[in-house]
C-alpha cells in the first residue's frame, strides 16, 4: 500500500488525527494496521479458461514485508458445481461457469483469488440467411473448428443475436424478422440443440445478454426502441417481465461484468447509460449516464474483465470510460481516434487487450491496455479480408483463439500471442451459411 493511499484510510486517519491521551495505544494500533498491509499472496495464475473435465494446476507464495515465507495454504471454490479444488491447488473443471479459486494463507493474514472459467469448447453461431444456428467443436490443441451440424428456427425468422445461459444447458435467439426469442436445450454430452419454444419479443429483436446467475435475459428490441427483461424458467423457456423505452432503435446491449448493470446508448447516440437490475423481479432502473461523446450511431461497448472500465466503439474515436460498479456512475478516461465504425469488440481475459471488428473497413484493430488507468495504445490493424462483411468477435476463455462471424462468407479462426496480444489468421471455417452473431460455450 502506497503513502498516499495508507493516509486516505479513514481508519489511518482516525489514529493520526486522535487525541494526544491515546496516543500510545492509537500508534501501536496504526503500526499493526501497516503492518497488516505487507502481506500478501501471488498466484501462478490470475485468471484461467478450463475445458470442463480437464485440470489446473495452482500454485501460490507468501510473502511478509518483501520476503518469500515457506508456507501452506487452505484453497477453497465458491462453487464446487463448477469446479473444485483440492489441498495442494488443484482446480478441477466440473460444470459450465465461473468461479473464484481462493488461496488463503493459514494465518489468515492475506487471500488472493484466480478467476477460472470452465467451458464445453462448443461455438454457436446465427446463420440469418439460413433460418438457423449452427454448432461447432473447438481443437484443444489448434482452435481449429469442426461443424457438428445445424438446427432450424423458425422460417423467415432471421436469427441475430445469441446467448448461453452460464451453465450451459440453454441457448436463446434473437429473431429479427420474426419478432421472437428463440429457446433451445443444450445436450449436455454433445452440444447438440434442440427447439424448445418461442416467446414474443417485440419487433426486430437483436442482442441478447444474460445473468451471471442465470435468472434473468435482457433483449435489445430494436423496432420497439426498448429492452425487454425476461426471466429464465427452470425448463428453459422464457417469461415476460417488463418492457422499458429507450428512446433509441439499437442493436447493441451490454452488461456488467459483476451482472448488477445494462448498459446501452442514449437516444442521442452519444453517451452510455447504465441500467441497474433489480434482482428481485428482474427489472431496470436508469441510475448513470456517461459524459458526452462524438459518436454516428455504434453501439458497440466492450467490459474490462475488472469491471472498472467500459470500452465505447464510437466513431471516429474510442471512448474510455470508467465505470463505479456499486452506483452505477460513469465517468471520462480518455479518447483515441480510431476512424474506423466499430460493429464488435472484446477484452481479452487477461485485461490486456482490446480488439475491434471495424465493418467498414474488413479489418480487425488491436490495442493494448495500460493496466494502471485503462487507456488504450495500437498495435495492430489486421487486414486481407477482402470481400468479408466481418461482424462480431469472441475470444474463448484461455485466452489462446479468437474467432469472427462474416456475414459474406466463413468463420474467421486467430491465433493470440500471449505476450503482445498480436493476432494471427489461421484459416476459416463454413457452418453452412454466412453468420450474423456467435457465442462460445
């Protein structure tokens, strides 16, 4: 802990500005509170994407003032549905989710955590041309995608958006022409689909994000310039809860990544406002909107894994924003001319990269970010997809491959270089039909 930092303490603050009668007995307590804040635990890994069934290795070290302790530690998982965790730090890939892996020192000093993400290695993708969605098998080893076939919506449906519930036993559409959600249950052994339903969505639906828990999923309607909020049942159907006017016709819907907040644009495209959920009945209250920004009409918003920062793909620059995700306020870091329009946008898992689809421009941008303040840095614009319409943009949860829907042709499959975030096409796969949106699972 910094001087400025340990001196903005209330408690500190409290010992230094007492009376001078306590003076002894304030100062040994100010001492044991410095003292508390030199020790601490690193981890071999931060963060982590595991194939469900697979293993992580864990490992940890203490240090006191500086100095590497010899000691044990007791691991724990804050839920064993997902993965577990043995004595020696062993994570083990149970179910589909995330979960926090804790290493606590055994005198209780210091803790550090490790998010784990534990996936199936299935792509899905939305085949609008083609009124269905097809599913694909990742390599653990190469990425590379294999098709294990198709499943229909409904005809003249258009299918755009999708999403997973964390889980892994639901998937739902988002059925422009149609105006529905789509349901499908996810074969548990192979990916598999099938149908399981339709409900009303209002017209020209779009997007689609869902709960970290799982309750609840959150529409983008374009046509009725609205969110529509459902609530996910146990059978993996849908029931309506509320439907809340935007003023906007958007595509675009993002949210949180502790799950309290949606963000979406203004009505006048040009800030982000943030919705929190009510987890009690699922609907939404407007509590925060962004500083003003240049923007025609992107909506693409990409979340840092820390959850402190919103990354808004206007045009003709980024914005940064930084995001308070106990009020839901949101506040200007900086702006980087990009002149490029944004369709889709990531973070990579580890937080250090940023990456665009610029639709216009058939390319794919990478930036660099600064870990201290969020701002942004170029250091690739990956060209040479001519004749593509590429759309949007996932990386799986190692880390390792990225992959982008073309609405003109084939999945796109890249390799990440771990150290500088560089992106590498390595080839393209057909799902049957050009694609609008994918999701990994």
């Amino acid at each position: 802990m910094s001087l400025n930092a340990c001196l903005l303490n209330p408690i500190v603050q409290q010992v230094l500005c007492s009376e001078k009668d306590n003076k002894s007995q304030d100062s040994l307590l100010f001492w044991l509170f410095l003292a508390n804040q030199n020790y601490y635990i690193e981890l071999n890994r931060n963060w982590a994407g595991i194939k469900k069934g697979q293993s992580l290795q864990l490992s940890a070290q203490y240090f006191a003032f500086g100095q590497n302790i010899n000691s044990s530690f007791q691991w724990s998982s804050s839920d064993v549905s997902v993965a577990t965790v043995d004595q020696t730090g062993l994570v083990q890939g149970i179910g589909n989710g995330k979960v926090s892996i804790t290493a606590s020192s055994r005198d209780g000093r210091a803790s550090a955590e490790s998010s784990v993400t534990v996936y199936s290695g299935y792509v899905y993708t939305t085949l609008n041309f083609d009124n269905s969605v097809a599913h694909l098998t990742m390599d653990e080893n190469s990425g590379v995608l294999t098709v294990n076939g198709t499943t229909s919506v409904i005809p003249g449906s258009d299918p755009n958006g999708i999403v997973t519930d964390p889980s892994g036993k639901y998937l739902f559409t988002g059925n422009f022409a149609s105006g529905n959600i789509s349901h499908f249950l996810i074969n548990q052994s192979t990916g598999a689909l099938t149908a399981n339903g339709n409900i009303t969505a209002g017209a020209n639906p779009r997007n689609l994000v869902v709960t970290p828990d799982g309750k609840y999923l959150y529409l983008a309607s374009e046509g009725t310039q609205t969110i529509r909020a459902f609530s996910i049942n146990g059978d993996g159907t849908l029931t309506f809860i509320n439907s809340f006017s935007t003023g906007i016709g958007h595509s675009q819907i993002q949210i949180s990544r502790n799950g309290n907040f949606i963000f979406y644009l203004s009505p006048n495209l040009t800030e982000v406002v943030s919705y929190r959920i009510n987890y009690n009945d699922g609907n939404l209250t407007l509590v925060g909107t962004s500083p003003s920004f240049a923007n025609n009409g992107s909506g693409s918003i990409a979340t840092h894994p820390n959850g402190n920062y919103l990354y808004m793909g206007s045009f003709p620059s980024i914005t940064i924003l930084r995001f308070d995700s106990n009020s839901g306020n949101i506040s200007f870091v900086d702006s980087v001319l990009h002149s490029m329009s944004i369709n889709g946008s990531i973070v990579h898992p580890n937080g250090r990269f940023y990456y665009t689809v610029n639709i216009n421009n058939l390319s794919i941008s990478g930036y660099t970010i600064d870990p201290y303040n969020g701002r942004i840095s170029l250091f690739q614009n990956l060209t040479g997809f001519s004749g593509s319409s590429l759309r949007f943009i996932i990386i799986e949860p190692s880390g390792r491959y990225a992959y982008v829907a073309d609405n003109s042709g084939e999945i796109k499959h890249l390799s990440i270089n771990q150290t500088t975030g560089e992106l590498t096409f390595v080839g393209s796969v057909n799902p049957g039909s050009v694609q609008w949106n994918l999701t990994f699972l």
